[in-house]
C-alpha cells in the first residue's frame, strides 16, 4: 500500500482503498486521525499550534497549521467524500512535551487542550489517543480497514 504523507501543517483526505496515510516526527504537533467505516474516508491532519489567532494572516494562508480552524476543515474535507460525523471514529496523538524541557511554552498541551475543546464543541468523541510524554509519533491510518498504527520508540503498535 502506498504511504501518502501528511506533511506539518497539512491535512489529507482519501476515500482510496489502497491509501495509508501517515505523518511522522509528531513531538508538541497534534495529529488527528478520523474515519468513516461506512463510506471508507480517511482523514489526517498534522497541527503545530493550538490558535489561529497568534497569526490571523498564516491561518487564513493555511488553517491546519492551527488546531482550532485545521480539525473544523479536516472534517469539513471528508464530508465532502460522503463522510458523516456520527459515524467518524477519531484516533489522536501527539502533543508531548519535547523541546520545551522546562515547560515554558507547553505547547503540546495546549494543542490537546484546543483539541479537545474543539471536538467537544461539535459533539465528536475520540475513541483512543496516545497524547503528552516526551516522545515523538509517526501515526498511520489505512483507508481500506481503518486501522490505524502508531510507531513510538521504535514499536509499532495499533491506536
């Protein structure tokens, strides 16, 4: 199956079979998996800020560098291939805390903190996620099954 990558502060969408998509080196960064088992969408997005209103310009520019308006337009990206919100199940990961040792910033946890406000706000339940720590993420989510993989310290294992 061919990787398509999920680069920092983009999102992809596939309604693809043979799709697995997949972002890596998620360390302070968000990335959010959702899927329609129904119509077989997938959908990822690769955050790196918790709040488009630190730079109003680069979020209009590009709304997933941001997690308040990239996770709006992932979802708003798969309804458009049939996708249907009560029916996406949404894995997360990310938001450690590794570049910022003394907790300065706590930029990860404030992207976990956006996130969950914001799917709280559209009513969107997350099934399982692998959040904080001090390790970075590679997260994977094959269209054709759902299933979606996470590769920590060197072991993969599913999400």
């Amino acid at each position: 199956m061919p990787n398509v990558t999920v680069d920092i502060s983009e999102l992809r969408v596939s309604n693809n079979p043979a799709d697995v998509l997949v972002t890596y080196a998620l360390g302070s960064c968000l990335g959010l998996a959702i899927y329609d088992p129904a119509v077989r969408v997938a959908g990822m997005i690769h955050c790196m800020l918790p709040q488009s209103k630190i730079d109003p310009d680069k979020a209009a520019a590009n709304p997933p560098m941001f997690v308040d308006t990239g996770i709006p337009l992932l979802f708003e990206t798969a309804y458009k291939l049939g996708a249907r919100k009560e029916r996406m199940v949404v894995r997360a990961a990310g938001c450690a805390q590794i570049l910022d040792a003394k907790g300065t910033f706590k930029i990860g946890e404030r992207n976990y903190a956006m996130m969950r406000k914001v799917l709280w706000r559209n009513n969107v339940l997350i099934h399982s996620e692998d959040i904080g720590g001090d390790c970075s993420r590679t997260l994977y989510l094959e269209v054709a099954t759902g299933k979606t993989s996470l590769r920590s310290r060197g072991e993969i294992r599913e999400l």
